[in-house]
C-alpha cells in the first residue's frame, strides 16, 4: 500500500548517511505519494547542505541520483484549488507552516480525505502531530 512522504521523509531516503534501515524497509513496502512541491524542496536542502559543507561533494551527487531514480517510482499530488482550500483549512486547525499545511493537504486529497490506516511518515513533530490529529498514522522515518 503507498504511503505519503513529506519531504523530510524523502530526504532520509535521498542522502548517504541519514538513511536508515527503517526508512529503507518503509520505501520498500509503501511506494511514495508526495506533495507536487517535494522535488523542489529536497534539492533545497541539497543545496544548502551542499553550501554548509554538511554534505561531501560526492554524497550530492549520490543524493541527486537517487532523487532522479525516486521521481521515477513516486506519485505527485498536483496542486489544484482543492489542495489549495484544504491547505488553508489546515492553517485553522494546525499551528502549520504553508508549506507543511500543503503537504497535508496533498495527503488529505490523495486519501481523498479519509486517512484513517494511512500512513504519513515524516521527520517534522509539529506536522507529524498535526497528521496523527488529522487521522493519518504518522511515523517518523
């Protein structure tokens, strides 16, 4: 069954070092439905750890190949005025960032707004709350 991954959740697959055997075992068993926004997001923080020297030159080369090979295999949630109002209404019920109330809303659509036994997995506590709160399983990867 696919999960929805929230792009802290990507990045725990995407760069050397950060993945865990959990992480793997969950991409393995639950084929990713992410946010439209989330490729851009993850080389957001590719870039930035690539400027911090957080990452080595090589571990971004390796992180944006495996970014390529996950676009392949995940679904995108598009964004559409549905996703739009639900993001919004999340922002009422959530103390939410936009960019984490979008994601939720990307999860609400694909699920079409019936989480309950659907995972969420996500590193971020205040969106995981929010998503457990919402009716998702939320896991942190």
């Amino acid at each position: 069954m696919p999960a929805f991954w929230d792009t802290s959740a990507v990045i725990r697959i995407c760069v050397p070092g950060q993945t865990s055997s959990p992480a793997k075992s969950l991409m393995r068993a639950h084929a990713p439905v992410v946010w439209w926004a989330a490729r851009v997001e993850v080389r957001s923080a590719l870039e930035r750890l690539k400027a911090d020297r957080a990452i080595s030159a090589a571990a971004y080369i390796a992180s944006k190949q495996r970014l390529e090979l996950l676009l392949a295999s995940w679904r995108e949630i598009q964004p559409t005025d549905l996703v739009r109002d639900l993001a919004c209404i999340q922002l009422e019920r959530f103390r939410l960032r936009a960019s984490d109330a979008f994601h939720l809303a990307a999860a609400l659509v694909w699920c079409k707004q019936k989480p309950k036994e659907r995972l969420f997995l996500c590193n971020d506590q205040r969106l995981s709350d929010a998503a457990s709160q919402a009716g998702f399983e939320s896991v942190a990867v």
